[in-house]
C-alpha cells in the first residue's frame, strides 16, 4: 500500500467492511515500512458512525501517529 505525501486514505465503503482484519494487516504492513505516515479514514454515507470510531480506534492501536476521520468530499 504506497503512502501519498507521508499520508494514507482509507475509503472504507459498506458494501467492504467484511474486510476489516485484511484492511487492518495492510495498514499494519504500510506503518512498519514507513512509521512516521498519517492516517485519514473517509467512509461512504452508508458506514456508521460507530463503525468508523471502532475502525479509528484499531487504527490508533497499530501505532500511526496521526489518525484522523474525514467527512464531506
């Protein structure tokens, strides 16, 4: 997963969320190659709120410095 600028976006879309445990070991993976790397999580209007904190709570438990949710386009 290539790192834009220092900074990844997930769009996390509903219709994908069975993915969660594969997103996860993939930021995983990208944060040991490059530590120092943000996070932004941007969910379709479908996602709910409760399910984008749970996925940003995991996301601050893997060590990125900087997560942060993104809403509009």
């Amino acid at each position: 997963m290539p790192a834009l600028l220092g900074t990844y976006l997930v769009v996390v879309a509903a219709e994908h969320l069975m993915f969660h445990g594969i997103l996860l070991g993939l930021l995983r993976e990208g944060h040991a190659r490059a530590p120092k790397s943000k996070l932004v999580l941007k969910g379709d209007r479908a996602v709910t709120y409760a399910t984008m904190r749970a996925l940003f709570r995991d996301c601050q438990g893997l060590g990125f410095p900087g997560v942060s949710l993104q809403v509009g386009d």
